[in-house]
C-alpha cells in the first residue's frame, strides 16, 4: 500500500501513556505501519500519566513512523467534560484534514466514533468504528448510569441513537467477539451485513508474552522478592480490580481452593486495589501471608504470569459483556498457564472450552474445577500457548486489520 496516498487518522479517547494504549492500541498502529500506512494518532491523554510517559511514547511513535497528536482529557464534571472533549478531538481533526487530506478515519469506541460521524458527513471520509464493546449498555450494567435519573436516561438514549448511526454509517465495523457480532446482526440496522462485521479480539504480543525467553535465573529471583516458595501452589490475579470484576467471587474461590491445597496462595498483580484486596480477605479470614500484592510494568507481567498455576478472572455477566475480549486471558493463555474463568462474558468460555484451556465455572459452583485440580494435572503448557497464538496472536490481528483498511481505501489506491 502507497503510504503516501493514504491517510488515516486514529482516534482513542484512551491514553497512549496509559497501559491499555500501550498494550492495545501502538502494537496494532505499529504493525499496521510497516505494511505502508501512513498514521496520525489522535489521542486523550490523563495529566500525570504524560507527564511520566510521554517523552517515552512519543519515541516509540517517531521510530515506527507515526504522528501523534494528544490532547488533555478532562475528568470533571461528568457528562460536560466529556464533551468538551469530544469538541476538541473535532477541532484537532479538522485542523489535521486540513494540512493532509484524510482518506480514512478508524475510530476506537463511541466517542472517537462521534467524531468520525462528523467528519464523515461534513467532509465525506470513511471511517471504521472500532466498538471495543456495547458502551452505553456497559455504563448501564455497570452502575455509572442509573436509568431513575433523567439526565441519564436521556444521555443513555442519545447514545443508543448514535450507536445505531455509528453502524449504519461506517464503513466497517470491527468487534471483538463473535457474540457481539451475531447480536449486532439481529438490530436489523440498515447496511449493517454479516460481511461488514470483522471479528478481532483483544490481541497478545506473542513475542513479549513468551515463556521461553524467561531464564531461569530471573523466575528464582522473582520468586525470591515475593516470598513464594518452590512448592507453593500459586492461583494469580492479573489486572485492575474494580466495576467489573468479581473480587468477592475470587476469594471465595481461593478460600475453597485453600481447604483442599494447604500450599495454596493468591498473587495479584494490579497497578490498583490493593486496600480493597486486603480487607475483603480479612472478611474471609484469609491468613494476610496467603495474599501477596504487587505491580508490575508491561515488561515484567510475562514472568508475574509465570508464577502462576492458574490464572483466575470472574467478571460480572451481564448484557453488555457478551461484546468483551478480557485482554489478560490471551496473555495468560501466551504464557502456558490454563485459566479459570466464569461463563456468560463475551467469546470467553467458548475459547476456554474450545482450546481446552482451563475451566469454566457454571453459577459459581466451585467443586468441579477443584476436584479437577486436585485430581489431575490436565493441562500442557506448550499447548495452551500454541492455542492462544492460534486464536490471540497480535500478528493475525494486524492482518485482519490491514485486510479491512485495504477494502476501505483501495478506490484510492487504485486511482
């Protein structure tokens, strides 16, 4: 592809100095550039957050070739900043289109895509809407719009217009589960085809998330810093703790766990929540020894998930989270360890079946896995790796992405 034909403008209302940009978004544009996109990156940056990280990600950028444009997000008050936010991710993209014509515009989640609808109609160029899950329906399950107040049940509606418009209007829309795709395919929206719906989930740098680049000297000192014995059975934790993930769930889990494996420990590794972690133990008279809590940079989660027996993650089913990819599951899975997961979120307990992975739990019935863990060691690790870089390989992921860009932008490559 010409990269100097074809522009495409990226815009995520997520920081590209935060985790998630770093993990799921740059790896992708990244890709994507060394097969001749030419990208500007548009993104909403937290204060503190580029104040560390930005000289950093803006070297990354530079040496993959991409330009970058953030602006400041803006927290406060609620609904307001938000669109002060969504004007100002217009103006910059104006002022962008205007010194290098845009052919195209991929949009990350609902409010980029807000920005891309305008753009299309008052200027003409495609976009992608990226869903990344059902936003309104999340904000809904999850608590932060409570529909008994007005303000945001007309906000909630608004968005569910939008939604609907997002579809029809978009080029192409990716999303990151096949249940999200089939469910999208019953709205009956107009243009809205099997064919327009690409499936791509929460990809994994298979490269970074490695086993086989971990030396053994590095796993005895890891182990060493948190105190984790040799015959230790580790059940770990990987991510943020908070709306959605179930933490009473978890440590009753580990308690079960605990009765039948005396060795048994809980390791989370999450950049948040460690008071929560620790009260909600004490709740259920989990020894404080039993829980270890630490952090970890994106370059040390693959030898944290190493420690690991047995990745754990519940989150709460709900509607909305038939359309979420868990990220940490493919990295769990990249790394060898077999997970345990509840059904009802997303694609997850398909692939859990599917790839014979770990265990789904049914209605929080915790005896079946127990049992099986207890009983057997049924799990290889060179398999479950060999799975995820099957199902969550980044490099896959580029591909699929490249596939609906060239779709969208060969009339001008063929011009």
């Amino acid at each position: 592809m010409d990269s100097k034909e074809c522009n495409v403008l990226y815009i995520s209302y997520d920081g590209m100095t935060d985790v998630l940009g770093q993990s799921q978004v740059i790896p992708y544009l990244t890709g994507l550039a060394k097969k001749g996109i030419n990208f500007t990156l548009l993104s909403c940056e937290k204060k503190e957050q580029y104040a560390q990280g930005a000289k950093n990600i803006r070297a990354v950028l530079a040496k993959a070739g991409i330009g970058w444009e953030p602006i400041k997000y803006t927290k406060k008050p609620p609904v307001f900043s938000t669109l002060y936010d969504y004007f100002r991710l217009i103006q910059k993209a104006k002022t962008i289109h205007r010194n290098s014509p845009l052919s195209m515009i991929h949009c990350r989640s609902y409010i980029p895509a807000l920005a891309g609808l305008y753009m299309k109609r008052k200027y003409g160029i495609p976009y992608l809407f990226d869903m990344r899950g059902f936003w309104a329906d999340e904000r809904v399950d999850g608590g932060i719009w409570n529909l008994k107040n007005p303000i945001f049940k007309l906000i909630y509606k608004y968005f569910k217009r939008k939604e609907a418009e997002f579809l029809a209007e978009s080029a192409a829309v990716v999303s990151l589960t096949a249940a999200a795709k089939n469910e999208l395919l019953k709205w009956k929206i107009a243009s809205l085809g099997s064919g327009k719906i690409t499936v791509i989930p929460c990809c994994v740098d298979m490269a970074l998330f490695n086993p086989d680049t971990l030396t053994i000297a590095k796993k005895q000192a890891l182990k060493q810093q948190l105190a984790i014995k040799e015959d230790d059975f580790v059940l770990g934790y990987l991510g943020s703790i908070g709306t959605w993930y179930m933490l009473d769930e978890m440590l009753q889990y580990f308690v079960s766990l605990k009765k039948n494996i005396p060795g048994a420990r809980f390791l989370f590794v999450t950049p948040n929540g460690a008071d929560d972690i620790r009260a909600k133990g004490k709740e259920y008279h989990i020894d404080t020894n039993d829980i270890i809590i630490t952090q970890a940079g994106r370059n040390d989660v693959p030898a944290m998930i190493d420690l690991f027996n047995y990745g754990i993650f519940f989150i709460k089913p709900s509607y909305s989270k038939m359309a979420s990819s868990p990220t940490k599951q493919g990295e769990i899975m990249a790394m060898g360890v077999p997970v345990i997961c509840n059904a009802g979120v997303g694609d997850t307990d398909d692939i859990v079946n599917n790839y014979h992975s770990g265990f789904v739990v049914d209605n929080f019935d915790f005896s079946p896995s127990i049992h099986e863990i207890i009983e057997k060691n049924q799990f290889n690790k060179g398999k479950i790796r060999a799975r995820a870089v099957d199902f969550f390989s980044l490099e896959k992921g580029v591909d699929k992405y490249y596939d609906v860009y060239f779709e969208l932008l060969k009339p001008i490559i063929q011009q």
